[in-house]
C-alpha cells in the first residue's frame, strides 16, 4: 500500500516542487481541474501558513492549558475511547478460536 507525503510534511523539509505536486495531486479531486489559480492561491497560503506554525511550537502543557488544543485533545480521546469501547478488536482476536472450533 502506497500512502503519499502530505503537502505540509514536504514544505516542511523545503521540498518546494515535490510540495506543490502533491498538493496539486489532492487538490484537482475536489477543485475544477481547470481552475488553476484557485489551486495557486491556496498553495500560496499554505507556503505562508506552515513557517508561522514553526515559529510557535506547542509543548505538551500547552495541549492542557491553550483552550483550542484542549477541546481538540479531548475531542481525540473521545474518539479513541468510542472506538475501544466498540469492541471490535476483541471481536477480532476471538474469531481465529471460533474459526478454528468449526468444521467448515
């Protein structure tokens, strides 16, 4: 399975011309392919939007102290508590015993 860069992870490492295939390459899906500029005008954001985003590294208190991180922390581990609490990975380690136990 082939999971491409994000477009932020390669502008992150100065990855300028591989960051703008692959923000092109996720963007055309949900842009007119044609609509070049709009394409552009985003990518130009997101080259501006990521170097300010380094200059402000969050420490790990900030996640408690900041009340958007906080709500996001929250909302996460209310999501990976829902998907413990589903059951589905016991389900799927017991099912090799039932598999096992039948005749088929």
């Amino acid at each position: 399975m082939f999971v491409p860069d994000s477009p932020r992870l390669l502008l992150m490492q100065n990855r300028y011309e591989e960051t703008f295939k692959a923000f092109q390459s996720c963007r055309t899906k949900s842009v007119d392919k044609t609509d070049q500029d709009a394409i552009q005008e985003e990518y130009y954001l997101l080259h501006l939007q990521v170097p300010e985003e380094m200059k402000d590294p969050a420490p790990l208190i900030d996640f408690f102290k900041r009340p958007t991180l906080r709500k996001r922390c929250f909302v996460a581990f209310l999501v990976m508590c829902a998907a413990q609490g589903t059951g589905t990975l016991a389900i799927k380690s017991s099912f090799s015993r039932f598999y096992s136990r039948s005749n088929c």
